[in-house]
C-alpha cells in the first residue's frame, strides 16, 4: 500500500500515510481486513455476517432517502407513502427496496443465527459476541416494529394495538406503561411522531452495536465448522483476498435473489391489507405480524391458560419474552466442551428438530389459534400445535441443551483445521475449550 | 463434508424456509364462508407481464361512468392518464368535464372551476358521512389500490362485479344488502353495478358484464401499480447484470483460491 509513497507528499500514497500517522484507519483495515486471519475452511454459512452488514447499510440508505419525503402524520402518513409509489423518481424501487429488505435482512440474521447454535459458535471465548448478536436482534425487531407502522395502513394501526397493548399486561402499572408509551390514550398522532423518531434513530444504535460485534469477533477470532481453534498460519488465510472474493460472490448471488424479489414479487412477503388506510373503528378480520414475528406470535398466543396468580395475557408476555431472553445464556446453557455439530451426532439430530419447531411456531403464528390444521380433522387446532412448539423451545434450550453437555458421545476432533483426517485418536474434550491462540 | 451430504442440507434449509415463508402469507380471512375468486388470465402476471393498455382504457370509461358515482380513486390524478396512451388535450379535456372548488379568490370567496390535469380525480362524496348516507351506511371503499390490498386482487374485483346473484333459501338478506359470495359475509351493500351494455364501447368491444368487470379490473390493477411496467423492465437489468456479475465473482474466487486446494 505505502510502497512508492516517499517522493512527495501529494501523491495518494503520501495522503494515505500522512492520514495514517495521525490516525491509523489504514493500518487498520489492513490488519481487520486485509491480513486478518481466517480459519481457511469457512463454508457458504459464513457468508452472512458481509450479508448482514450490507442489509444494514442498505436499510439505512433507502431508509433516509424515504424519510426526505415521508411525513409522520396521521392525516398524511399513507398518502405520503403512496407519494413515494406514485411521484417520487424511482421511489417505488426505494421503498420496495426497504420493505423487502427487512424481510431479507430478518432472512439473513436468521440463518446466521442458526448458524452459530449449529457450530457452537456461541462458546467460549466467543459469548460476549454471541450476547452483542442478540442484542441486536432485539433491536432489529424494534426498528422493524416501529418501522413497519409507519406506513399507517390498516396492519400498521393494528399491529402497534396489539403490541403496545401487550404492555398493559404488566401488573400495577401496566396500563401506566401503554399510556406512557402511546402519548395519550389511544394510537394516535404523538405514537406515530415518536415511533418515526425511533425508527430513525434504532438503525444507528445497531451500527453501534454491530461495531461492537466485529471488534469482539476480531478479539477472538472467527469459529469455522470444524469447531477447532487454528493452530498455526497453517490453518488460516488471509482475509484479503480469500474471504474478500468468497463474500462478494455469496454477497452478488445474495442481492440478486433480492432483486428478483423487489422488482418482480414486491409484495409477496407483505400483507395486503396496509395497502388500507389505517380505520381506528375497523378492527380487520384477522391481526398478523409480519412473517419475520410470526414464530414469537405463536408463543405469545399459546399460552391461553391462567396460571395461579398470572393470567394468560401476562403468561404470553412473559414466555415470549423468555423466548428470546434464554438466547442470551445459551453459552452457559451449553456445557459441551465440542463446538461443531459435525461431531455431536446427538445434538446435530436435535438442532434439526429445533429448527423444525421454529418454523412449525411461524407456521402456527400465521393461523388463528381455533384453525382447524387439517380440514376435517376436529381434534387438531392451531393453538394444540402451538403448545406443543411453545413447549418443545423451551425444552430444548433448558433440558436438551445442558443434558446433552453432560451425556453426549462426542465423535474425535480433528488434530487440526489443516488436517482434518479424523479417527486420529483425538480426545475430543478439552481442544474446544482451549482459548484461542493467535495465528 | 462431501457435495452430497452439503448438498442435502442446502435442500433441507431451503424446504424449511420456504415452509416458513408460506406459513407467514397464508391467512385465510375467514375464508371458509366467502367464495375464494377464481383465477383469471390476465396479461399483466409474471415477470414478463404487461398492461394491456386497451383494456385499461375501456376500464377507466367504465369507472368514470359508473364506478365514480359511488367510489372514489384518491391516489390518481388526471395527468396520470397520460400514462395510458392519452395525449395532454385529452387530458385536459377529460378533466375539464368535472368540476372542484378552488380558493379563496381576492375576495376570499371559494369559487369552482373545471379541473386540471394536476388535480387528482374528483371525489363523489364531500366526506365520509355523506357517502354513507347515500349508500345505506357503507361506504364504497376507496378502489385506488384495491389490486393490491386484497389477497386475490384483480381476481377478487372481477368475481364481486360478475358474482351478484339471487340469495339461496338459507339465506336471510340484510336491509338494502345484495347476495354476493365473494364479499366477506356474502352480503354487500353495492348493488350490482354492471348490467349487459352499461357503458357503450367506442373500440366495438362487446359490454358484456364480464367484459366490462374484467376492463375495469385491468383498470384498476393499474391504478394500484402503475409502476409495474417500469418495475419489470428495470428488474430484468438489474438481475440480468447480478447474474453476470456473479458469475464473473465466481471465476474471480476460483482463481484465488486455485493456490490453496
Ligand atoms: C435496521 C434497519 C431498518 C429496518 C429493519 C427497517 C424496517 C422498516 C419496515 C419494516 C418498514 C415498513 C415498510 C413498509 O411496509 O412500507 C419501514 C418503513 C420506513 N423506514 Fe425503515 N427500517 C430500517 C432502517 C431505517 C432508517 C435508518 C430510516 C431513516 C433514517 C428508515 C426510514 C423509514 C421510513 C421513512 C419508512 C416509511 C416509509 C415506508 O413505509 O415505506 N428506516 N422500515
């Protein structure tokens, strides 16, 4: 980079460096990005933290640019929204670019997620990585939440009811809460003016925290699939230019099945019904969240029984909010010294089924809970599957999980990434919890 | 792990995601008492669709006609039928055949004058109360982006105008309500609003009942996606140059790591 920099200081070299004495950002780069050692035998799973960086920056542009001409009003919210469709140039593609691009965003943390309870990547020394992961999560749905309200269609209003409302479950001051946080007593303008102003801000604290994120996965350096630190430059590569052309093609292949999606089926994740101007007076037949919620929806209406002093609408609050609080222990739920599932056989079995039971609660999340699941079949209701996919997620994370650490077999871990020849007669204990050593 | 067994696991994840993402868009609205509209061929679907502009043009003097003594379509404007083939004298002269108020003049009195195109389509009811009134309590929703906002869209639009019919026994109508299966509830407060040769066609088109709730279904898919046309032909520029530059990133990765394997 500063090889042919010393004759002048005008040359783009010369800036470079004179920047760089000041204030390092190039030897940076160079060192997180260019040098950076990678475990050289990251598969396409690994794809997604690059995806996921740029949905975010994605997200924020087109979300800036729609807010140049949207007003939070409730009078003008949907007209200027049809505004964008309708007047703006090429504003239909930047809005369709920012609906859908939550979707594909919630996509891709998706599998990242799933990703990281597949491999183990939660373990140590990577917890505090994993904890700035969920939080962001949590912070997602929290700016796709207000964002999805402002657009004041019908789901818009009736979403944020639903949602808000769920705060009124709190005892005692439950009720203060919902008033509090909707700015009078009912959805009206003031919710609408400070869900904009939250929708607006919430993208850039996940900036932040996705900052965070990447300085902790820097520290620790990245899992890989075999679950095994590196041992040695043997085991890693560069991250210029190996990762740099793997991320950008999965990346390229990745924005084109978003492309198809926003310019050919731009409505087919949404629901149809917020292409209706928000009627306080006009409850819709049937309330959905967006798919993305689907799955904690699910668990929030499978509980529909009280429980002692907690009433089910309580009970709801309490386990859907758990249901994405346990994700934050799981490092400590999980006692097994093995990272990767390639060498758990019992857990990898478990884990499918865990996914199973997330998309079957998205599955039930998306019907009303007294749906019949087969025509005909009057014994089998939506909700019957929905306590059981309710019970099944907890019993994974807080039985299976910690027995498993305990009980399992695990299969021999390789000597190392380089030589994956397994049956070496590796003890398996032990290597996984090794702290990192720097390549 | 082998090509196989990677390959395998890609399906899984894929069928599982695709299970999801059907689980998020199917919700049936109490579909099990009102009719489900049948599909009907239309040329705007698929990525290669279009606008059959003729239609939408027998369309639009089918609302115009008869639609907009009821419904209003808030989100067009007349300049926006230059769009559909429409020159501005045309334009202008479709508007000036509807009048709005304007104001204040000098004097501060409101006056009225004959619309623009700039102005958006003139609305039947002075507001919400008065279009009640004279509906028997239901208000005729608003049909610009009706397309869009039913799950069946333009299927849906067609199967109410063609699917007016006398109630069976069993069924006790409501004052002023009319049987119609695909209405939720199956009892709509519209009467039917199209009857062989409501309107009278310039281009020889026959109006059938059919004919004219398919025009103005085209019609109204328009209103509620003009962009479409645009959408779709940038969409297959942008994919098209994804696909190569992907395939040029591909060949870009191989030839990095042909060092290392
Ligand atoms: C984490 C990143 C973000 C997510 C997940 C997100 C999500 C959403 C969602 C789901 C909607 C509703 C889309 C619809 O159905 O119409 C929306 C609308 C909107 N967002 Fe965002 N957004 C993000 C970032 C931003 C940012 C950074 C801004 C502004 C600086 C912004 C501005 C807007 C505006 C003005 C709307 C209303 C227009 C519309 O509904 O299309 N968004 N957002």
């Amino acid at each position: 980079m500063s090889s042919h920099t010393q004759h002048s200081g005008y040359s783009v070299g010369g800036l470079v460096k004179w920047i760089d004495s000041r204030l390092p950002v190039f030897t940076y780069l160079q060192k997180e990005y260019g040098e950076f050692p990678a475990p050289r035998n990251f598969n396409y799973w690994w794809n997604f933290g690059a995806i996921l960086s740029f949905m975010l920056v994605l997200m924020i542009f087109t979300g800036i640019f729609l807010a140049m001409q949207y007003t939070p009003h409730v009078s003008m919210a949907f007209d200027s929204v049809e505004r964008i469709m309708r007047d703006v140039n090429y504003g239909w593609m930047l809005r369709y670019m920012h609906s859908n691009g939550a979707t594909f965003f919630f996509i891709a943390v998706y599998i990242h997620l799933f990703r990281g309870l597949y491999y183990g990547s939660y373990k140590n020394p990577r917890e505090l990585l994993w904890i700035f992961g969920v939080v962001i999560l949590v912070l997602m749905m929290a700016s796709a939440f207000t964002g999805y309200v402002l657009p004041w269609g019908q789901m818009s209003f009736w979403g944020a009811t639903v949602i808000t409302n769920l705060f009124s479950a709190i005892p005692l001051v439950g009720d203060w809460i919902v008033t509090w946080l909707w700015g009078g007593f009912a959805i009206d303008n003031p919710t609408l003016n400070r869900f904009f102003s939250l929708h607006f801000v919430l993208p850039f604290v996940i900036f932040a925290v996705v900052a965070l994120h990447v300085v902790a996965l820097h520290v620790t350096g990245s899992n890989n699939p075999l679950g095994i630190d590196p041992k040695g430059p043997q085991d890693t590569l560069p991250f210029h230019p190996y990762y740099t052309a793997k991320d950008s093609f999965g990346l390229a292949v990745w924005i084109t099945l978003f492309a198809a999606v926003v310019f050919f089926a731009p409505n087919f994740f949404g629901e149809p019904e917020n292409y209706l101007r928000a009627n306080p007076l006009q409850t819709p037949a049937e309330i959905v969240p967006e798919w993305y919620f689907l799955p904690y929806f699910a668990i929030l209406r499978s509980i529909d029984f009280d429980l002692w002093f907690i009433d089910a609408k309580l009970g709801g609050v309490i386990v859907m909010t758990g249901s994405i609080l346990v994700l934050f222990v799981v490092p400590w739920l999980d006692r097994s010294p093995v990272r990767s599932a390639r060498f758990r056989p019992v857990y990898k079995w478990f884990f499918w089924i865990f996914l199973l039971d997330c998309v079957l609660l998205g599955f039930v999340g998306g019907h009303r809970p007294d749906d019949l699941v087969f025509e005909g079949v009057k014994q089998l209701e939506f909700i019957d599957l929905g306590h059981v996919g309710t019970a099944w997620y907890f019993i994974h994370f807080l039985v299976i999980i910690p027995v498993l650490g305990m009980i399992e077999k695990t299969k021999p871990l390789p000597t190392s990434i380089a030589e994956p020849v397994l049956g070496g007669g590796q003890a398996a204990a032990g290597a996984a919890a090794k702290p990192m050593e720097k390549a | 792990m082998d090509i196989g067994k990677r390959l395998s696991r890609a399906a899984a994840i894929a069928v599982v995601t695709g299970l999801a993402l059907l689980g998020g868009t199917t919700t049936d609205v109490g579909a099990s008492e009102t009719e489900h509209p049948e599909a009907q061929d239309w040329k705007f679907t698929g990525p290669f669709g279009k606008f059959d502009i003729a239609a939408i043009q027998r369309g639009l003097q089918v609302y115009l006609e008869v639609c907009s003594a009821c419904h209003s379509l808030n989100q067009i404007a007349y300049r926006n039928l230059l769009d559909l083939g429409f020159n501005a004298d045309e334009v202008k002269a479709i508007a000036a055949e509807y009048e709005v108020t304007d104001g204040p003049d000098d004097n501060g009195d409101m006056f009225e004058r004959p619309a623009r195109p700039s102005d958006k389509f003139v609305l039947p009811f002075a507001n919400e109360k008065a279009a009640r009134a004279s509906n028997n309590g239901a208000f005729p929703t608003d049909l610009s982006l009706l397309a869009k906002a039913h799950p069946a869209g333009p299927d849906y639009i067609f199967a109410v105008l063609t699917g007016f019919d006398d109630p069976p026994d069993d069924v006790e109508l409501g004052d002023g309500m009319n049987y119609n299966p695909y209405f939720s509830g199956k009892q709509i407060a519209m009467a039917q609003p199209l009857f062989e040769g409501s309107v009278e066609y310039s281009d020889g088109t026959k109006a059938t009942v059919e004919n004219m709730a398919r025009d103005v279904a085209n019609f109204l898919h328009w209103t509620a996606e003009p962009e479409m046309e645009d959408r779709k032909r940038i969409g297959w520029k942008v994919v098209l140059f994804l696909l190569v530059l992907s395939a040029l990133l591909y060949a870009t990765k191989r030839k990095v790591w042909s060092s290392v394997h």
